[in-house]
C-alpha cells in the first residue's frame, strides 16, 4: 500500500499524498495585510502537485497565481466549481468543472466525490450553496477516495441538513472541517464565517468520521478561533465523538 500522508500548509490549505498522488486541496501562497505570518515556499509543493482541488474562489482558496506555477512544470488535474471554469482554464492546468454529485477518477484507485457546501461570496449572498445564473454552485467540498481511505476536505461551510445527508453517504474516515466560526462582530466586518467547532465535532460525529482535523482557524486577523477549543468539546461529547488531530503547520503525518 501506498504512504498515506497528510501535510496542512495553514488555513484550508492541505497536500495529500496518497494513492501515490500528491494532491492539493485549497493551496494558498498569496500574499494579503491581514495574514499573519508570512506565505510559505511554493515552489516544492507547486513541483510535485499532481492535481488541484479548489473549493471556491475566495482568494484564500483559489490561488492562480500558485495554479500557474505547478502547471508550468508538469501536467496538472485541476478541479474548480463550474462558475470558476473560466477564470481558472487561462492557467495552464487539465481543469474541469464541477458540481456536487460529480465523481471524478484521478488515476486507477484514485476517485474525488464532489459535495455542497453553504457559504457566500458575500454577506449579502452568504450561508447558500451560491448558485450563479446557470443554477451552478459556486462553494463546494471534496471526498478523495484512496487506498482503503475515505477523506473529506468540506472547503468553507456552515453544517445544514442538506450538508448532512450528503456527508453522511460517503462515509469518511477523516474530516477535515473549518472551525473558526461566526459571529456578529465578524460578520459587521463583511466576514462570511463557517461551522464553529461544537458544530464540527458534532457534524463529524453524526457522519460517522473518526478523525477531525480542524482547519480554518490560523491565518488571518480578526478570523481565527483556538483549535484546542475542538478537543475540548469532542472531550465532552463522549461517545461516538470524532478523534481531534490539531495540525501543525508545515507538518506532515500519516493517516
């Protein structure tokens, strides 16, 4: 069997190298006033990426820039919401779009289910599934299928039944979740937030994932929140609550 491995670059930003890919989910090197540590070096994560999962083009998510630079070197699968398809096909990946219900085979043994998610580009079309004018959802979630292993990245999201029926069918092994929340006071700054972590502790429970990785929660001013505030709630929940791995960032670990 192929190294399972899991490596979190801060905010939503993963690699995942299984199935002997290396896949990238969310990866953001973008400079911006409000991070609070500096980007770090793409250039041996934009060398060795296989392919590209991006959940919704807010620009901590969708990073062309980043894009460009790993199709420069080598062939690139990359997969963006169908309202993104125009933006993301002048940066010189293999892009397709999609759409929840979507599967997509990346190599033999290798498959991506695409999930909903509700967030907004905006507060004022925040917490919907953000659908354009074509009816096509602009926020997603990614289910990568690997090596006897079932991982959920849920991209930015607030938990609704809807969410909850549709993550519960693919039965993960791991969720990685945002955690940093919502509130007024962020929300009065124009900040769409996300699931807080009671919410992901029990979203993850009730899909019936054994591992949360908190995500989210690090990297911008005004929008973090304390992942140990995950363990502390999965503590409390007791039985049938998920495992809380808090990453380390720039570190990697085996699933």
């Amino acid at each position: 069997m192929n190294a399972r491995r899991l490596t979190w670059l801060g905010q939503a930003s993963v690699l995942l190298d299984v199935g002997g890919l290396r896949i990238a989910i969310d990866p953001y090197f973008g400079e911006h006033p409000a991070r609070l540590y500096p980007p770090g070096d793409a250039a041996p994560v934009a060398s060795s990426v296989d392919a590209i999962l991006v959940t919704h083009e807010h620009l901590d998510h969708f990073d062309p820039t980043f894009i460009r630079q790993a199709a420069v070197s080598r062939h690139v699968t990359l997969l963006v919401p169908t309202p993104l398809l125009d933006r993301a096909s002048a940066l010189g990946a293999d892009v397709t779009g999609v759409q929840p219900g979507d599967r997509v085979t990346l190599a033999p043994g290798v498959e991506v289910a695409v999930l909903p998610a509700w967030h907004g580009l905006t507060l004022a079309d925040g917490y919907a599934e953000g659908r354009d004018a074509q009816g096509h959802a602009r926020f997603l979630g990614y289910v990568v299928v690997a090596d006897g292993l079932t991982i959920y990245h849920a991209g930015d999201t607030i938990v609704t039944p809807e969410l909850v029926a549709a993550a519960s069918q693919e039965h993960s092994d791991v969720a990685l979740l945002p955690t940093n929340g919502r509130d007024a006071q962020r929300e009065a700054a124009g900040i769409v937030g996300n699931m807080d972590g009671r919410e992901a502790v029990e979203f993850a429970a009730i899909i019936g994932a054994r591992t949360l990785i908190p995500l989210h929660w690090d990297l911008f001013a005004g929008n973090t929140s304390d992942p140990q505030d995950v363990v502390t709630v999965a503590e409390a929940h007791g039985a049938g609550a998920p495992a809380v791995v808090v990453p380390v960032r720039d570190a990697s670990f085996e699933l």
